[in-house]
C-alpha cells in the first residue's frame, strides 16, 4: 500500500518540506511527510486528532526540530533554530491560544514584545498607524485600536492575532483552527481574512476540522493519517466523502483511485 503524495507543486513553492520525520519516545508523530505551499495558496491541512497537524506546525514554526527531512524556503534548504529564527525566515503562526493580552489594547497587542522605537521612546503615534495600516490590509472590522482586546468578538480577536503575524512582512502565515471556537457568522469573517491573505500573495496554511470551512477557502487540501501524508486534494476534485475517507482511513485506496481517475482523462 502507498499513500504517498509527491507531486510536484504547480507554482514554485514559498515553502516546501519533503521527507520530514518525528518521533516522541516510543510514538512515530510524523514519517516521511510532504507539503508544498506556493504563494497566493491557501493548503488546508487536516486530519484526525493524533494525526501529526500540530507537530507538523511546530516544525515549521520552529518549536520542534525535525529529526530528518528537508525545510526549503523559496527553493533554499533551511533549518529553522526556534521560533524567532521561524520569523526572521519570513514563516508566522496564529497558534490556536492566540496569545493575546485581555486587558492591553489593540495597537499594544499588535505590538507586544517589537515595539516600534525612536531613540528608545516607544512611538505611539507610529504604532498606531501602522495598526490601521494592518488592519486594513484585512479589510478588518475592528472599531478602535485602542480598546481592550477583553471586549472585543472571537472573530476580532482572531483579526488582531492574524495582524499581528503580518508584522514583519511574512512569506508564509500558518494558522491553527482559527474557527474552532467561532459562531457562524465569525468565521465567514475570518475566512475572509484567509482571503485577503492569498490575495496579498502569501502562502497560508490552514489547520482545520471544519470540512465547509476548508472546502469553503482552500486552494488544496493535505491529508495527514496516522503522520503520514494520506492525500491531496485540490479543493475542486475533493468530494467531502472523499476528504472523509482520507481523513478516516476507510478507504485507503483514495490517491490510487484519483491517479486511476487522472489517468482515464489523459487516456481519452
Ligand atoms: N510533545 C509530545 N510528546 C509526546 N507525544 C506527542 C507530543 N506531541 C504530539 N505527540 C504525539 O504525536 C502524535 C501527533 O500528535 P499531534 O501532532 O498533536 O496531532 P494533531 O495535531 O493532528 O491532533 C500523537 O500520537 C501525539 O500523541
Ligand atoms: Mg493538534
């Protein structure tokens, strides 16, 4: 059996693993896995609980080190030494925590920890511009960059956390289960987001459960099974019985099938 998935991307990737391992002690979190991210693409990576998502995540985002496999980022190999070297390398994470401060402002939450500084005086007024310079790049409904992140919605909250990954011009946004914990109409706010994110031409990865919410926004879908690359679809030819299928292992045959299916169409 082979649920291999190797192709190569369509456009030149931004970022490109091949071959990636990791093991926990005694648990094999993830063999010999691929993914391929060209910029202005949204990948959707799902799968079930223990599938290897967020281990994968970490890898990139530089938490984890790998224990083999190659990081390539437009076409360079690098190795990602922690999280701060992960930015400098132009990959950001939205983890699912969001990592926000409830009782700090907007512009303070944007800017925790690289405040913009003249002559080590904090620029406030510079901060603040380029909040409203980043929120508007996401077209964000946000009401005031100064009130306290405490009162604002799950869905703003989500936009400040998303803004706050642009800072520092990234090539790569990851973002993990940005609407697990959203209400309807806040998430199609923050697919939005997703949106304006390809449109500005980065790669964007999208942990997800929610098959609407990927079939809704993503350009492709990778499928982890058991830390193993189990599929990849793109979003058009992926039925959700499919994505179901590759996502649960029912039917383990699903790339055979779809490569006998691309075969029949060349053949004709
Ligand atoms: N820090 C860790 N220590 C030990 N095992 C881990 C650790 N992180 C993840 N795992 C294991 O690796 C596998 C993949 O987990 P994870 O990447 O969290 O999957 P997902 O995010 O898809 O639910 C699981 O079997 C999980 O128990
Ligand atoms: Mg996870």
């Amino acid at each position: 059996m082979t649920t291999q998935t190797t192709e190569a991307p369509v456009r030149e990737a931004v970022l490109s693993l091949t071959g990636v391992n990791k093991r926990f002690g005694a648990v094999q979190a993830l063999t010999d896995v691929s993914l391929h991210v060209a910029p202005g693409e949204v990948v959707a990576l799902v799968g079930d609980n223990g599938a290897g998502k967020s281990t994968l995540v970490k890898i990139i985002s530089g938490v984890y080190e790998s224990d083999g496999g190659e990081i390539r980022i437009e076409g360079k190999p690098v190795s990602v030494h922690g999280p701060a070297h992960a930015q400098e390398l132009g990959i950001a994470t939205v983890f699912q925590d969001l990592a926000l401060c409830d009782n700090l402002d907007v512009v303070a939450n944007l800017f925790l920890g690289q405040e913009v500084s003249r002559t080590s005086v904090i620029d406030e007024v510079e901060m603040e511009k380029e909040s409203w310079r980043l929120l508007r790049t996401l077209s964000a409904k946000i009401p005031s960059v100064r009130i306290p992140i405490a009162s604002l919605s799950g869905g703003q909250r989500q936009t400040v956390a998303i803004a706050r990954s642009l800072i520092g011009n990234p090539k790569v946004v990851m973002l993990d289960e940005p609407t697990a914990a959203l209400g309807v109409a806040q998430t199609a706010e923050v697919l939005n987001l997703v949106e304006r994110l390809r449109e500005t031409g980065l790669g964007v990865i999208l942990i997800s459960h929610n098959m609407a919410d990927v079939q809704a926004v993503a350009d492709r879908i990778v499928v982890l099974r058991l830390g193993r690359n189990a599929a990849d679809f793109t979003v058009e030819e992926a039925t959700t019985e499919q994505l179901v299928a590759a996502i649960t292992g029912a039917s383990d045959n699903v790339v055979a099938s779809r490569a006998a299916r691309h075969k029949g169409a060349t053949d004709e």
